[in-house]
C-alpha cells in the first residue's frame, strides 16, 4: 500500500445514516489532505451492507475504497485486546490492520479493495437476493400453515401433494371463513383459478367428509391469512424473475455461464451478482474458496483434515451446486463419469458434487479469463 496515501477508517452504523453526517466526513479527509494529488484509501466493514450509500460515495470521489473482512478484524482484535470496545477503538483497529497488509505482503489479504462492477450485475445481486428472501419467507409460511391445517382441518390438506400449489391456496383464499370450504358447489369451484375437472372432483370428495375442529373458529382466519400472503409472494417472485430474466442478457458473465449445460437462469443470474466481476478475484483457486466450492488443508503433525472455509459466499455456493447438480444430470458424459468416480471412492453426494464443482470453477475462470463460451468436446474423458 503506498505509504503517501492518507488512510481513512470507518465504523459504519446499522441502523441510521445522516446525508449532513457524510459531507462532514468528505470535508474532514480534504481538510487532512496534503493536496489533490495525495491518494486517499477509505477502509470499512460491510461496504456491501450498511455501508451503503456511503460507500458508493466514496468511489465516487475517486477515493481508494477498502472493504475490511469483519471475521479477521475480530480475530485480530482477539489477538491484540484492547481495554474497552468502543466505535472509536475499532476504527484504529481498521487503521493497524492497514498497517499490517502494508508490511506483511505474504499474509493472507486482510482487506480487499472494492472495485466497480458492471451494472448489470449489481441488477442481478439485488433481484436475485431479493427472490430468495421471498422464496426463504414463503417456505416458512407454508411449513406454519401447514401446521395450523393439521390441527383445524386434517383431512383438506391431504388433497394436495403440496400445500403450496396455486389451486389449492386459491381454495383456502376464496372465502373468509374455512368452514365454508365443505359448502361450495362444483360451479363455484370451477371459478377458482387452476381448479379444473380434475381438482374439483377430489374437493368434492373431501367435502362429503369434511371434519373441522373446535379451534377452526380463531385459527381458520390465520390460516386464510397465510394462504393469500403464499399468493402475493408468489406473485411478487414471480415479477423478480421476470425482471431477471430482462436484465440478465446485459451481463457477460452471465452469458458466459448460461453455455454450461445444465446452468440454468437463475442460478447463472445470482452467480454473476455475487461474483461482480471476476477480475476482483487473484486466481480461480481464490475464485473457489469464495464460491465454496473448495476446502482449507487442516493438517497437525500426523493427523491428517480439512476444514469448511468461513470466509464463503453462501448465496453463490448454493447456487452453484445447483447449477453443477443439473449439469451431471445433463448431457455431458464426462461430469457424469467425475461424478460417479467420486462417489465410487467412498464420497457422500455432497462431497462429490462439491469435487465436480471445484473442477467447473476451473472451467468458469477460464471461460471468464480468455472471454468463451463452453465447448463440449467430443472425447467423453474431458469437458471444457
């Protein structure tokens, strides 16, 4: 790091930001700086998170931005305690940190600059975090209305093989009151979006021996409740992907992928949000580490391990393996061959999944690197 530059630390808080607050901090540096010309570096935490919009402020100004990793700033702070923990002490903490990347070059890097990324792929993270949310939040809906159906009215939830069908919570929807589900005639049915010939005949059967409990008289409401929230978010899902699908065809990393058999949008979609752009990563080994798609040696005299790297992007690597799942299921002999090897030698379906996935990361950075799309070789023993 170059020693002229002025090194700025910042403790970001998370639950309110001042608009006046950030131009005082912008007039603070200039006033400190020696001149225009002297490099200014700006380290903080979560420059993904609560930083924002400061940190896009920053960059803004031209300022070197510094994203500091929050679980190396604890245990840096855990090898040198300081007497209290206050805002003030942790940024001089941010600042000694700087310090040290400066004078050990070979340590492992303790802070990242944060670089641009292309629009489109700064689209792609926030529509793509925001479905999963949803989809994460109607999961839990479900699994809390499904609970409530075996108490109020057992026998209606065995109708459906999923709870989360549109026809069925369209049934639960159509009436403010549960019980009036035993009463409606076919014609009615018939109206209930996705209720067809087939679907009414099963609600028909289950209406000559509908059963209701006590409790269906408070519950019914809550469970109706949850049934047009399911509806909505599936509406609103259904809007994000649609938007993703729009946005998608701007980012070239995700046209990259998309060449891949068995790479599908949304997980091409949320892999070039979370990636950004590749060129922020040292090598495709870095790459892997960040996409969890490797592991870190764990070695002590004879005893022999790895452990799960903590520094992962959750959200790239479960869409990752997704992705690499469908593309062993796909048409390409030679990750059905990796795959199957692995597993021969004793591996879990994870841990084979996973191998085949820290090959494909090779694959990807090359792809990204040298700008192709995949190519499948005619020889099964290889995949390019």
């Amino acid at each position: 790091m170059d020693g002229e530059a002025l090194q700025v630390a910042v403790d970001v808080g998370c639950r309110r930001h001042h608009a006046a607050g950030f131009e005082d901090f912008f007039r603070r540096i200039e006033a400190q700086r020696r001149d225009d010309q002297q490099p200014v570096w700006v380290a903080m935490e979560g420059c993904n998170g609560y930083a924002r919009p400061l940190d896009q402020q920053v960059r803004a100004r031209g300022y070197r931005l510094l994203n500091i990793n929050n679980l190396k700033l604890a245990r840096f702070k855990e090898l040198f305690p300081g007497p209290a923990k206050t805002d003030a002490l942790d940024t001089h903490r941010m600042l000694e940190l700087l310090r040290v990347q400066a004078h050990v070059p070979l340590a492992k890097r303790i802070v990242q600059e944060v670089r641009g990324v292309p629009l489109a792929n700064a689209k792609l993270q926030r529509l793509t975090r925001r479905r999963r949310q949803l989809i994460a939040e109607k999961v839990r809906i479900v699994n809390r209305m499904q609970a409530e159906l075996h108490a109020a009215c057992p026998g209606l939830l065995a109708i459906t093989r999923s709870a989360s069908s549109r026809w069925f919570l369209g049934l639960l929807a159509c009436r403010d009151d549960l019980r009036q589900l035993a009463r409606l005639r076919s014609t009615t049915l018939r109206t209930i979006p996705r209720v067809g010939v087939k679907h009414a005949a099963i609600i028909a059967a289950w209406q000559r021996a509908a059963y209701f409990s006590e409790d269906v008289e408070w519950v019914g409401s809550m469970i109706i409740a949850d049934a047009r929230r399911i509806l909505a978010l599936l509406q609103e899902i259904q809007q994000l992907e649609k938007q993703i699908t729009a946005t998608a065809p701007a980012s070239q990393l995700y046209q990259r992928m998309t060449s891949v058999p068995g790479f599908g949008l949304v997980s091409c979609a949320e892999l070039a949000g979370e990636i950004g752009d590749h060129r922020r990563f040292d090598g495709e080994a870095s790459l892997a580490l960040y996409l969890g798609a490797t592991s870190l040696d764990n070695t002590s005299g004879q005893q022999q391990g790895t452990k799960t790297a903590r520094q992962v992007n959750r959200r790239a690597k479960a869409a990752l393996m997704n992705a690499v799942d469908h593309h062993r299921r796909g048409a390409v002999p030679a990750s059905r061959v990796y795959y199957e090897k692995k597993r021969a030698q004793g591996k879990t379906h994870n841990q084979a999944i996973r191998a085949l996935a820290r090959h494909m990361v090779r694959v990807l950075w090359s792809m990204f690197v040298h700008d192709r799309d995949y190519e499948l070789r005619e020889n099964p023993s290889h995949a390019t």
